[in-house]
C-alpha cells in the first residue's frame, strides 16, 4: 500500500538512533524539525550560522524528555570555503561515524524583482547558499552517509522551483536547480542504500514567508510544526525504498 507522506503518522522511536543532519536549524522548518526528530530519538546535529540561535534550540531539545542531546555545526554557508565543510564534515565522522539522514533546509529569498532589475551580486548569493552549498555538504558528506544502512537526503524546493513566477528571479530558479540536483543524485544512487527526495513545504508560518508576503494574514498559514510528517516518512526507515521524488508537504 503507497503512503500518502503528508497523513504519515508515525511512532515516537521511528527515529531510534539515527543520526541526523539538519541545515538551518535555527529557525523555522528546520527548528520545527531538529525538535521532532530528537523528541523521536534521532541524534540530531543542528546546523546554522548563528550560535546564539542554535542554542536556544539546544537548550529546548535537552529539556525534551527522552530526547537525546543534539550537536551543533555553525557555518556561515555565505562564507564557507572547501576547509570549512570538511572540518564539519571531520567532525560529525569523530563524533559519529556516520550519517544516516541529511536535511538541506537553509536557504534564503533574496529580493523581488523582475529578471532585468535583479542585481548580479545577489543572484549569485542566493544561488550560492541555496544551490552551491548544498552541493558542497552533500559532496563532504556523501562518504559517511553510504556507511549507513539506509541513508536518506531531503533537499527543500518550493512550488517557484517547478512553475516560475515573475518576481521570484534567483529564488525561483535555485529552487529550479534544487530540483535537478536532487534528482541527478538519485539516479547515481539508486542501486545503493542512499535515498534522495525533494520536499516542497507549501506556505508555512515563518520569517521567510514574512519577508515574502508581509501583508498576509498569517493565521491561515500552517506552522512549520504542522508540515512535518513527509519530513518523518522521508527520514525513517518507512520510505527505504523511495528515492527521486518530490514531494508537497501540502
Ligand atoms: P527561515 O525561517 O528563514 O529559516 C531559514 C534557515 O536557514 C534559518 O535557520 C537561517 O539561519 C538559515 N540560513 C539562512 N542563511 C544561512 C547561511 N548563510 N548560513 C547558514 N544558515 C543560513 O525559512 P523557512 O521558511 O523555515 O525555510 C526553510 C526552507 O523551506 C528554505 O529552503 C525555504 O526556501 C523553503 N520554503 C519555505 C516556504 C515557506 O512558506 N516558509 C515555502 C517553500 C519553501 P538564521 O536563523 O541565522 O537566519
């Protein structure tokens, strides 16, 4: 019988000791997530660029019953260089040994102008920490993620990143090449124990969105805590045998 990921529901050990990371755990979806996931036993590494954020993170995941405490991973994907990502890549096989799970959720908006006004320095920022960086933690990681059994990577499109839409310029088409990479990863890997989906999450509560839509009411968005279960499905050992698809959230 197919699973429908967004009505998925699941136990709270369907994480048991996997071990997890999360990009751009500070905030948003991703907070919303690292919370869960520990709360359902995954060791969960917390990745963002601010500490201060990161922490109080921490702080609420260890005050979780049962869940186990996570790590934290800063780097600036903006500044990251080739030492950067292998130092954090060093750091989780030291620590761990392995990876079976990593979330490519960071990302940024930009701004929004038309294709012609959109300045150069920004589309190449916006492409860099939503594409590029993706590409180089995967490419870092890929070796501790094929020691697990059963790996599984999720990288994060949008509903711009399938249809585009005017205004959305760098946002839209890295959302477009989150996509691609997605999908040329998954058939390199599909003879192996290594899963590769998109998630689009649909309108969610966050400050992305806020910066996206300020004029909206914001009472009729789902909150990242609600979006969570194709995350879970993605993650556990449910969805072994699911690999280059991109899935709604919503
Ligand atoms: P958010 O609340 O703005 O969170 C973005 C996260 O990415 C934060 O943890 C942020 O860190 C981190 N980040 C941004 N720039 C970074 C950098 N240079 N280095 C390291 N970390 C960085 O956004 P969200 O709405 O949760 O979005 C999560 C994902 O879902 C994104 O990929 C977004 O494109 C996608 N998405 C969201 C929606 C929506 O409606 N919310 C819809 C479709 C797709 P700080 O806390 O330090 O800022």
């Amino acid at each position: 019988m197919s699973v429908d990921p967004r009505t998925y529901t699941y136990a709270d050990d369907v994480l048991h000791d996997r071990i997890i990371l999360i990009t751009g755990a500070s905030d948003g979806i991703g907070k919303s997530l690292a919370i869960e996931a520990a709360r359902l036993g995954a060791q969960v590494i917390l990745h963002g660029r601010n500490s201060e954020k990161l922490e109080k993170v921490y702080d609420q995941i260890d005050a979780t019953d049962g869940a186990r405490r996570p790590s934290i991973a800063v780097l600036d994907l903006v500044a990251a260089n080739a030492e950067g990502y292998s130092t954090l890549a060093k750091s989780i096989e030291d620590e761990f040994g392995h990876l079976d799970g990593l979330v490519h959720n960071a990302g940024i908006l930009g701004e929004r102008y038309t294709i012609e006004q959109y300045d150069a320095v920004l589309w190449q920022r916006v492409m860099h920490v939503n594409v590029t960086s993706a590409f180089a933690l995967t490419q870092v990681l890929l070796p501790l993620l094929k020691i697990s059994a059963d790996a599984s990577i999720i990288f994060t499109s949008s509903s711009v990143g399938r249809t585009g839409k005017a205004f959305w310029g760098a946002y839209s088409v890295s959302k477009f090449a989150t996509e691609g990479l997605s999908q040329v990863l998954a058939d390199e890997h599909r003879h192996a124990a290594l899963r590769v989906n998109c998630i689009n999450p649909g309108a969610t509560r966050t400050n992305m969105r806020l910066a996206a839509y300020p004029a909206e009411d914001r009472n009729t968005l789902k909150t990242p805590d609600e979006i969570l279960s194709p995350y879970i499905y993605l993650l556990g050992a449910d969805s072994r045998e699911v690999t280059g698809q991109s899935f709604d959230a919503q």
